[in-house]
C-alpha cells in the first residue's frame, strides 16, 4: 500500500510539471495490484499492445468487473468508476 501511495504521489508530482494542461492530474482514490503467471507474460504483452483497438469492442469497465467477479474479488462500487 504505501508503494502505490509514493508512487501516484511522485508520478502526480511529475506529470503537473509537464505544463499547465496538466495542472488538474490527479489519481482516483483507490488501486487494484494483480499478479501475472509466468507462463502468461506474452498474452498480456499482447493484451496491452492491443488495449486500444481491444476496449473498442469492450468496455474497459465491463471487462474489469468482469474480471473482478471471475476471480471472486471482492470490489467497492466506488472504485469502479460508477
């Protein structure tokens, strides 16, 4: 927990000294930190490589409740841009 605390803390530090359209950055409240198996690392190169063109046909929302509820992780609302 505190890692992810320095880091948005750092990176939102950073991001507001790249000029003033990013003056308003900040991070949601909230995180979510998944592992990945070893043998799965190239499918989720992919994945990413493909995010955009992916969260055209699916909600990145819809797939990451999805995914949530698959996994049976429990989750607040709040944190789930609803």
């Amino acid at each position: 927990m505190k890692l992810l605390e320095e880091l948005k803390s750092h990176s939102s530090k950073w991001i507001k000294s790249k000029g003033a359209a990013y003056a308003n950055f900040s991070w949601q409240n909230g995180y979510g930190a998944f592992s990945v198996n070893p043998a799965e690392v190239e499918r989720v190169i992919q994945y990413i490589a493909n995010q955009k063109e992916h969260h055209r046909k699916k909600a990145f929302k819809t797939e990451y409740k999805n995914f949530l509820e698959k996994y049976e992780v429990a989750y607040d609302e709040r944190y789930v841009w609803e």
